[in-house]
C-alpha cells in the first residue's frame, strides 16, 4: 500500500517541477529550431550544388555541435518527463488503493 505522505511528496515534486519541465522543453524545441539554423549557415557558406552544400553543412563542427546540444537537452527532457509520469502513476495508483479501501473490497 502506498502511504499518504509519499503522495504528498509526488503531488508536492510535480507541482515543484513544473516550470523547470517548461523550460526543458522550451529548450528542446530551441535546440531543435538551432540545428536548422546552423545547417542553413554551413550551407550559405559552402560552393557548389545543393547536396555537396548539405554534405559539408552536416559533416561541420558547427553541426555537429548543436546535434550535440539537442541530444542533450532531449536526454534532459524526456528523464524529466518520464519521472513526472511516474510520480503521477503513483498518485493514481494510491487513488485506486484507496477507492478500494473505502469500498471495503
């Protein structure tokens, strides 16, 4: 049976949680847009056709550098995320124990 105070605590880390999941994600999202950014410049910056201009942008530091950065802040994010649902499985879980409880089952 899952004791109430652990449930004050889940309630207590989501709601604390909450604007740093937002800026997570908001980072993802920017890193994301920044890959685009950073292959649009490579390429702006190379001669010849389109895909020897792709080619070289994708084999830059540059690139490769904010791939970094986006694998990064997904890790980031998604971990986030997935203790968020667990912590609100939890709640759900104590919720069903306790429905069972009061119906004396």
């Amino acid at each position: 049976m899952i004791k109430e105070q652990s449930i004050e605590k889940a309630v207590d880390w989501l709601r604390d949680t909450a604007n740093a999941y937002g800026t997570m994600r908001g980072h993802v999202q920017y890193t994301e847009a920044n890959l685009r950014r950073v292959k649009a410049l490579e390429m702006s910056g190379k001669v010849g056709g389109v895909g020897e201009r792709e080619a070289a942008a994708y084999a830059s530091d540059a690139y490769l550098q904010a791939m970094v950065e986006y694998r990064n802040a997904v890790a980031e994010c998604e971990t986030m995320r997935a203790l968020r649902e667990a912590a609100q499985m939890r709640i759900e879980v104590w919720r069903s124990q306790a429905a069972t409880q009061r119906q004396g089952i």
